[in-house]
C-alpha cells in the first residue's frame, strides 16, 4: 500500500506550485479610481462644469469667482482638517461654531481695549495697533486651547461621550459669547486688520487667508500620513480596546486632539475678525454641520478608523462650491443648508455601504 500511496502524496505536494494563481499587481490607473479622492476631485470637477455652463456669462469659472470659494472654504478647511482627527479617533465636536464665536469676541474686544485709548479707538486712531493684533491673537489660541482641554476632560475623565459634551459645551461657550457682548457684535475693530490681513493677497492673486488654511491642512495631511501621531490616532477609532493594549495612551492622545481642535478654532476665528472686521455672534451656527460633513464627503469614516485629510480638503470645496453655485443662480440661502444636509444624508449611507462590504 505504501507504493501506491507514495505517487499520489508527491503529486499533490507538486500542485500548489503548478496551479498557483498569479497575483497581478494594481496599475497606476487602478491605484487612482480606487482613491476616494479622486472620486471627490471628479464630482467637483463635475460641478464646477455643470454650474459654469449654466450660469449667467458663466460667472461660476471665471477666476476671481473660484478665488472666493477658496476663501469662503478657508475657515471650514481649517475646522474640518481638525475635525478629521477627531472623527478619526471615533469622536465629535459639535461645539466648534460657538468656540469661534467666543474666540473671536475675546481676541476682538482685546484689540479694541489694548489699541488705543476709547477715545483714540472711538476716532479711528490705534497707536498700540501692533501689540493689541499680538495680545488677539493669544487670546484666541488660548481660549480655543482651554475650550478644547475642557472637552477632553469630560470625555476623558467623566467618561460621558464627546457628542453630549460637546453640544453642551457649545451652548455654554455661546452664552458666555452673548453675555460678554450683551447679543451685539463688537464695534471699532480696526480696518487695517482687514486690509493687511483679511482681504488682502499673496503675489495680488491668492487671499492670505486661503494660503494660511492651504498651509495648515498641508502639515496635518503630513502629520497624519507620515507620523506615528497619525497613526495611533486612526488606530484609537478603529478599535480603543486594541490600542490599548498595543501601548497607546489613549486618553492622553484625546486630550491633544481635542486641544489641537481647539487651537484651530481660535485660529479660524482670528480669520473671522480679520476678514469682516467684525464678530458675528449671530453666525456660525452650522459651521460644526458644515465640517462634518466636509470630513465624511472626503470618505473619512463616521464611526472612527478611517481618516482622509487629503479628502476632506476636496470635501470641503464641494459644499462651498454649491452654496456659491446656488446663490449665482439667484436661489434662496436656506435651500443651503437643505442641500448640505442631503449630501451629509448621502455620504454617511455611503461609509455605511462601504463598511458593510468590508465586513
């Protein structure tokens, strides 16, 4: 029986290595239709096509057009890039909205005060211009920074999710925004701030503010693609209980992704004051909505564990660009907000559909 035996197992031994299927590497092509970004990039190319064609003297495509929806995506660019982190690491800060305002109302009312004398500010006089702009700006990172360690906090240390936090969070922060305006914008802002800053361009073509929020979005793409920072933070959101058992700190990395979030409020909100020179304690209220779904339209996951900063840069021009798009056609700003809504509805149905097939 042996003899006959022996054949048959080097025969099988032998067929693994006959019959074994080639393994065909992807092709340039195939990388690229497969990147989520692409798909972004193609919609957006898409409707930048469609609302050129369609608006009047195709108003949407001519330069100085597209160079204001860079700078109306600036602030949200900015928010949504630290809100990936976030999402990345399965948490949520519906408090951004109200953090600018505050930041931007106490980084106001410090140049107001420290400018000049009231008399000298009421006249439009600021002798102390340049160490009052420093002092703001300060001021906004430090009350961005402790508004996002407060949240950490309580995420961290009461255990109580960041999604109840920070909606109760931002309540808060717009009261004390509304108490220390008494429901008023800040007045006597200085116009240079505007001029130098907010409205002005880099080479007389790019505006500043799109070139600081291009700058910032640059290093965190890099931080989160190239660093081990990135890494454990995608990690904490794919599964927390994993993370820790493979050394992450994760409460501690929390606590910096909720600071780090803070730190970009406060800087959006020095953009806010400098561009309008004004504060708008009326507005802001859908920036948390308008960030998140940048984040989720740029094919990061909801539910943590996936995170694209490169996508959320695209995904936050495309909701921008539909606003402007709408109100060049002369449409109504509340069908805005339903039309980022429904795209919201959209790309969180489509992470869900894509999550179940990887399942």
């Amino acid at each position: 029986m042996s003899g006959v035996s022996e054949p048959v197992v080097n025969e099988v031994a032998e067929a693994p290595a006959e019959f074994e299927p080639e393994v065909r590497s992807l092709t340039a092509f195939e990388r690229l239709t497969r990147s989520t970004a692409f798909w972004i990039g193609t919609a957006l190319l898409g409707m930048v096509i469609v609302f050129g064609l369609i608006s009047p003297d195709n108003a949407f495509v001519r330069p100085s057009n597209l160079l204001t929806i860079g700078l109306n995506a600036a602030q949200i660019m900015i928010l949504a890039v630290g809100m990936t982190y976030l999402i990345g690491a399965g948490q949520l800060d519906l408090s951004v909205g109200s953090n600018l305002i505050l930041c931007s109302v106490f980084s106001a009312q410090a140049v107001v005060a420290l400018a000049g004398s009231p008399e000298q500010v009421v006249s439009g006089e600021y002798p102390n211009l340049p160490f009052a702009v420093v002092v703001a700006v300060l001021v906004a990172l430090l009350t961005g920074g402790l508004f996002g360690l407060v949240n950490a906090i309580l995420v961290t240390r009461l255990h109580i999710t960041s999604f109840i936090v920070t909606l109760a969070t931002g309540g808060i922060g717009l009261g004390i925004a509304l108490v220390r305006t008494g429901g008023g914008n800040v007045s006597y802002i200085p116009r240079e701030l505007q001029l130098a800053f907010g409205s002005a361009k880099l080479f007389d073509l790019v505006p500043v503010p799109l070139v600081v929020a291009g700058i910032i979005a640059g290093f965190l793409w890099a931080v989160m693609r190239l660093t081990g920072f990135g890494l454990r933070t995608v990690a904490i959101g794919s599964s927390r209980e994993a993370a820790v058992r493979a050394g992450v700190a994760v409460d501690r990395h929390l606590v910096k992704l909720f600071v780090m979030m803070g730190l970009l409020v406060g800087i959006a909100g020095l953009l806010d004051v400098a561009r309008f020179a004004t504060t708008n304690v009326a507005g802001h209220q859908t920036d948390a909505l308008a960030a998140i779904a940048a984040v989720v339209i740029g094919g990061s996951s909801l539910f943590g564990g996936v995170a694209s900063v490169g996508g959320t840069i695209l995904g936050t021009l495309i909701p921008v660009s539909l606003a402007t798009g709408l109100v060049i056609m002369r449409v109504e700003s509340f069908y805005q907000l339903i039309a980022v809504g429904i795209i919201l509805i959209l790309a969180v149905y489509w992470d869900q559909r894509r999550r179940s097939g990887m399942s």
